[in-house]
C-alpha cells in the first residue's frame, strides 16, 4: 500500500462526505500534483467515484430520494455522449502530449464551473424559490425533457475528459429545473445518474488503459472510511466559511490548468 495514496484517499472522502462537494473536483487535481499522467488520473478517478457513490445510492434509494425518472432522462443524454465521446477518442489516437493538452483543458473548466456552482449555490437556490420563476417552471412542460437531456450531454462530455461535473454541476442544474422538488431528493437523484455515467465512462478509459488499478485500490482503501467519518461530521464547520474556501482553491487549480 502507498499511505499519501490512501490519505489522499481519506481527505478527498472525508470532504466529500462533510461538504457533499464531488470527489472528481478534489482527487484529480491532486493526482495530477503527485505526478500522474493526466488521463490515467481521469480514468482512475472514474471508477473511484463509481464505487464511492454506489454506496450513496443504496442510503438514497432506502430513503426515498431517487426520482429515477428524472435520473432516466439524464442518462438518456448523458451515456450516448460519453460513449460518443471515447468513440471519438478510440478512433482519433491522438499522441500523447495532444491527449493530455485536451485533458488538461476540459478538467481546467470543469473546474472553474464547479467553483462558481459552489460559490453561487445559495443564490442559484434562492432563484428557484422566486414565486414567478416557480410558476414559470410550474409550466414549462415539455422544455424541462429538452433541458434534461441538454444538461446529460454536457455533463456526459464533461466527465468522460475531465472525470468533474456530475457532482455539483448536475446537481444546481437540477435545481434550476425542478425547483419544486426537494433538495435531498434531487441531490440523490444527480448521484443515481452519476453512477452509471462515470462506470461507463470509467470502463471505457480501462479499454484505453487509462486505468491504474493499484492506485485505485489505495485511494479507496483511504477514501470509504474517509466519507463514514465526514457525513457523521456534516453541520458541525461552518458552511459559509468552508464552501467559498473550497471554490477558490477549485479555481485556483482551473485556471492553472487552462493557462
């Protein structure tokens, strides 16, 4: 075992499991720091974030917080578009310097998105609550399918390159969409879809051997105690303090990454 894999482990499901902030946002920037080769770090953190959130589903499903209609609709973009999108890969062959250039880029914005959907989460929701925006999405009918599967096609792209997205991306999208549904229930639903999504995605990084299995091993050694203690944790650190904290160093990263 490499115990900095392991703790690394520990910290990004420990955070995981205080914040409900997605792993792909914390573990890949810092696989990238310990020298990984950027599309191993985004298809090693696939499968981990797979099989760490399997686990959120069960507690989801046994509390009654899956709209698996909903889930259904993402997915109905969502997995096309990552299929497409190794397709693309497969058949391109790109060198390696090429392949990483574009990894880089894809994870750099990810990322900066999923620091303003943190940063601007309490004002995003705060949107859905407004009483007209609740009657205008009261009506919205057949548009809410189109900007479901909108939003799986771009989050089908986004997290098959940069393995980020499906966390707090597709989880504000929801509440833009469904304002009247609640919190948790959209929350569970967003983990749902991003199962089969980063298995798929992560599954087709392993037929490209972008996969390291040992370090997958370890990560995971550290990260499942890790989001035991930090969702026993949740509430107890200020969220004001911890979620802006959590958005600069996002975009710290990001930006590094894209320039």
């Amino acid at each position: 075992m490499d115990f900095a894999y392991v703790l690394s482990g520990l910290a990004v499901g420990f955070i995981v499991g205080l914040t409900g902030v997605g792993g792909g946002s914390l573990m890949t920037p810092i696989l990238l720091w310990f020298g990984i080769n950027p599309a191993t770090a985004v298809g090693t953190d696939l499968l981990y974030a797979a099989i760490t959130k399997g686990g959120g589903v069960l507690v989801h499903q046994r509390a009654g917080n899956i709209d698996w209609k909903i889930a259904g609709w993402l997915a109905a973009g969502s997995l096309p578009a990552s299929l497409a999108t190794l397709a693309v890969l497969h058949l391109w062959h790109p060198d390696v310097a090429t392949l990483n250039a574009l990894i880089k880029q894809s994870l750099g914005i990810a990322l900066v998105l999923t620091a303003l959907a943190i940063l601007f989460k309490q004002r995003l929701l705060a949107l859905t609550r407004n009483p007209a925006r609740r009657e205008a999405s009261a009506a919205a009918g057949r548009a809410r399918y189109a900007g479901q599967l909108a939003t799986g096609v771009l989050l089908g792209v986004l997290v098959t390159l940069s393995s980020i997205g499906a966390g707090a991306i597709g989880t504000i999208a929801l509440f833009l969409l469904f304002p009247l549904i609640p919190t948790a229930r959209l929350v569970g639903t967003e983990i749902a879809h991003a199962v089969p999504l980063t298995l798929v995605a992560g599954l087709g990084h392993a037929g490209l051997g972008n996969i390291d299995w040992y370090l997958l091993g370890n990560l995971l050694c550290g990260s499942l105690p890790g989001i035991w203690i930090g969702s026993h944790l949740t509430g107890r650190v200020p969220d004001g303090a911890l979620r802006p904290a959590l958005a600069l160093m996002l975009a710290l990263v990001g930006l590094k990454l894209m320039w």
